[in-house]
C-alpha cells in the first residue's frame, strides 16, 4: 500500500524546506554531515500529519509549515543520537552519520538539529507561539526519557508489557501526538480539536510502533527491505517478545511447553512456529488495530472520515503497511 | 579575588532550583547521571548575570530565576557534550559524565538538559516568553557553531587570530551574552537597555575567554587547581598561540629568530620564555582588558558603576581572576 499520488506535492515542498532550514553560513564541519543526513528522507509521516492536522481544523498548512518542518527535524536529531547509542551502522540505506563522520560530529550534527528544530518554530505566527514550542519542548523531554527507559530495557530481563507500552508511548508516539497537536494549534484550532487531534496523534503512534514490532517477525523481506528476524537474533525485547511471555503465563501448559527465556531457541524459524501456535502475532494485531481504531474515532469528530482525506490515508497506510 | 560574599544567598537559590529541575518522575538512567553532574556545581556566572541583569534593569530577580536556571543547564549540556568530544577526562574535579557512565548516557543526559533547560524557560512568563525563547533558539544553534568551528580549527595549522576571535564569540561569549539579554528581558527592560545588557554580556564573555586563554600560561597552578601548559602540551590553538603568531609576522627578526611552528619548543618552560621576549602576555591581557573596558561602559549606561554592584562585581572577578 502507498500513500496517496495527492500527498507528494507536500513531501516535496517539505523536503526543499528541510534542506533550506540549514544556514547559509553554517560551518562545513557542521552542514555537510547534516545535508547528507537530510538528503535521504524518510516517508515523513510527522510533517505530514502536523500540514494536514492544520488543514483538518480549518486552518492553512502554509501556515503549519515552519512547526511540520521543527518536526521533523527533530525526528532526525533522535535518529541520529540514537544511532550512536545503539552502534547501528544502516539508515534508510546508507552509512549511519557516526560511521561516516565520527561520533563528535553525529553528536554536534544532532545537537544542532535541535536549534534549527526550534528555529523554524520561532517562525510560527506569534499568537501560537507559546503554545506550540511548550508542546515542543514536553515533546523533547519526553522523547529522551523515552529513550533511557528503551536503554534501561536492554539490561533487564523482567520488562512488563505494561512498561513497555509506556516507553513506546514516550519514545515513538509522544512526537507523533505532537506533530498532530502542533498542527491544530497552527491551524488555529478549537481546544477540542486540539485535544481530538493529540488523542489521534497518540492512539496513531501507539499501533504504528506495535505494528513496527510485528513486522519484524513476519513482514515479507523483500517489501520490508530488510531481513525479518532482526530483533530476535538482537535478543531485543520488544511487544512480540512480551506478548509471548504474557501469553505463556496465562497457561500452565503453555508455561510447561514453551521456555520463557526466548534465548533457548535454537532459531528463528523455531521461534516464528511457537509464536504461530500460541497466536502470538494475530493477538498483536489485536492490539495494534485496537489503537488504529481508537485514532479513527478521534478522526472521525474532526473530521468526514472520505476516502482521499489525507490524515484518513496516512492511518491507513500505517495500518496496513509491509515495510 | 573571590565573588562578593552577598552574592551567595543566590548561589544557594540557583543551585536549590538547579537540582529541582529533574522531574521527580525521571527514568533513574537519567536522572543519577544529571544529578552527578549537576552536585558539582561551577562558579554559577551565567545565572548570576541573569539575576543581576534583571535586577539592573528595574525589574525582579524571582522573575528571571527560570531564565537564569535555563542558561545554566544549557551551559552544563554544552560541557557535557563538549567532555565525549574533546574525550576530557575531568570537570570540576571529578570524572566526566562520559567516563563515569559511558558515552551513551552522556550524550543522552546533554540531551535531556536541553529539554530541561527550555521547559525552565517556559516559565518565564507570557509576555516574554516568545522574546527569551528566540534569544534563547539562537544560542542553542550559535553555540554549536562555535563548537563546530573549534573543532575544524584542531585539524588547521593556518587559523587567523579574527577566526579565532569569532569562533569564542559563538562558542563562549554567546551564551554569556544571552545570559544578561534573558534577565533583561525578564526585568522588563526598555529596548535600549537589552541591547546595552546583551554588548555588556558580549564583550564581558570575550574579555573572559582570552583571560582564560591566558591563564593557562601564566597562572599559579595552585590558584588555577590544575596544571598549567595543558594547552601547550595539547598543541591546542588558543589565543596564546595564535598572538604570538601573529607578532611574528610583525618583523622579519622576530621570524628569524623564533619558530611559527610552536611543536618547535622543546618545553613548556622555552615556549614561556619566548612569550616574555615577545610580550606575548601583555599584549593579550590588553586586549582582554579592553573587552572588559567595553563591558564596562555599556554596563554605566544601565547602572551607576558602583562598589558592590553585583555585574560590576562579577565583571571585576572575572577581570581579574586567576583560577
């Protein structure tokens, strides 16, 4: 499934604004590992969602454009740090900036994409200013806890998925929420709006990241792009890995034939079969369709829910997606 | 020289709010590591010159304590950050955040304090707010400039003394000058005196930052509590070395007789003595002194220069300090 053919003319004005949100005069050391970071976008769902969470309350995405560009630029600081931290050497199909540049300029790189992130905020018309760069600010605190509480989670063994949901709901979904909720704002929304939008952005996040998860272990390789299973050779726990635990406790015999320690299998085709047999990804599913319908219903009192409608689109192309 | 003995009870005010500034709901991976950096606390200049600013405008120190609170924490992201890069292993006498918890925490805990420092910011209140946060969005980017350029400049041998001068603008004297325009701001100053606050912050962070240049030539290490010559030893470039440059290039005896290249020296002790043959020292502390004299006159066009005026107080430490 893709976006819709009526988005693109969006990512590429967002794209030319990303790329223009670095200064003329910045020094080399610092531009040129951030042009190679920006030139090769993401799919941009956060700027997206913030231009259209604008123009679903009535208001103008020009006007939306500054906060959907701090946005995603802000996305691209936490990629960046969290590459370094997590030692990966691949993103969106080419070398990490820390591979390429170092780990001082990755660090500086990010630093400096928070600046340009409030930067363009700055350029939010006065009368919605306060408000959005106090979201935005939340937003940044809450993103990094989000992110130790991912690093805490590396070294325990006892994660329940309870605490899990709320590390997902600040490391992934808290940025979603406020893309949707910087939107309104701009879009000079009711308190209403703005409040059915961030309940949107949040219920959005929250399916997007378990389907994240499942994909992992059952997506097709050649749609996904990457091969499948990465997570489970990582010994990384994630909602799959949680569900299944959780599934096992609620059964004796599941407990008596299944090992709670996911380590003990032998690989990851053994793995997929016991997640098959205890139902493990269809109850995932579950879950993750769960909070897609939640966003939906917040959708649906903002606005005609019509094929076309882009915020209607992107939720269902995050449902659905392979990749 | 020591800080006016009234200037204490806001040290202790600064450094209570300081460490009140962690949520009490903070994940332990951040919160222990921020707490370990933020007990040692530094001399506290930025805030004080916050406070004061404020106050020398007319206006009320409480008001400008967020603001003040905010430069600080984002003074300690900027060292913490600074600390992986420049691989130090020691700040305010203990290890480095990135020694003790790794470079990982470290980077995540600078992070943070950028997320903590604004959300301090956010209480400053409505009618500045968008002001301070402006000023403040461009100190962020600036300084990171400054820091980028610093960094260029350790793999360069043929850096001029005006780069050099424009790198410690962004890299020091930037944030010092924003430290006096967000207690200005704060205390409701007229459009004049922000300016005059924000020269006096510029020149004050200049002056600051050759004297600290200087100092590591030529202060009592046991004034200083550390060694001096580490910047020698560093073969850094600093305004020292790049003085003594350029009054070579001023006559062709002087080039004949010592070596631009300064890995020449074969001891601190001979790369001293040629300082004082060439009156290397004097002829910075001129120039600091000279920032400091500029400081000093916008200061006397927003108050009367007084004894026990507390930015004339500080701008005097800071003159003459030698630790």
């Amino acid at each position: 499934m893709k976006l819709p053919e009526n988005i693109k003319p969006h990512l590429d004005i967002i794209h030319k604004n990303i790329l223009q949100s670095i200064p003329d005069d910045f020094p080399v050391s610092l531009s040129e590992p951030i042009r190679y970071f920006l030139q090769m976008p993401g799919k941009m769902i956060r700027p997206l969602l913030t231009l259209f969470s604008s123009k679903a309350v009535g208001g103008n995405m020009e006007d939306a454009l500054p906060a959907a560009i701090a946005v995603e630029l802000f996305h691209d600081f936490t990629l960046i740090h969290d590459d370094i931290m997590d030692q990966d050497d691949l993103r969106r199909g080419l070398e990490t900036l820390h591979v390429k540049y170092g780990d001082s300029t990755a660090i500086l790189s990010g630093d400096a994409l928070i600046g340009l992130a409030y930067s363009q905020l700055m350029r939010v018309p006065d009368t919605s200013l306060n408000a959005v760069t106090k979201i935005f600010t939340e937003a940044l605190v809450k993103v990094c806890e989000g992110q130790a509480l991912d690093k805490e989670f590396e070294a325990r063994d006892d994660i329940q998925l309870e605490e899990y949901l709320d590390m997902i709901a600040k490391k992934t979904a808290w940025l979603i929420k406020t893309a949707c909720a910087l939107g309104a704002h701009c879009g000079n929304g009711t308190p209403e709006q703005v409040d059915l939008l961030t309940s949107f952005g949040y219920n959005l996040g929250m399916g997007f990241q378990i389907q994240d998860d499942l994909l992992d272990f059952v997506a097709d390789e050649n749609k996904l792009g990457k091969k499948v299973g990465s997570d489970f050779r990582m010994h990384k726990t994630t909602y799959v890995t949680l569900k299944y635990r959780r599934i096992l406790q609620s059964s004796a015999q599941y407990r008596s034939n299944y090992p709670a320690d996911i380590s003990k299998y032998s690989s990851f085709a053994e793995f997929q079969q016991a997640l098959d047999e205890l139902s493990v990804i269809p109850s995932g599913q579950q879950e993750a369709d769960h909070y897609i319908q939640l966003a939906i219903a917040d959708l649906a009192q903002v606005i005609p829910l019509e094929s076309g409608n882009p915020l209607y689109e992107i939720t269902r192309f995050l449902q659905r997606r392979q990749y």
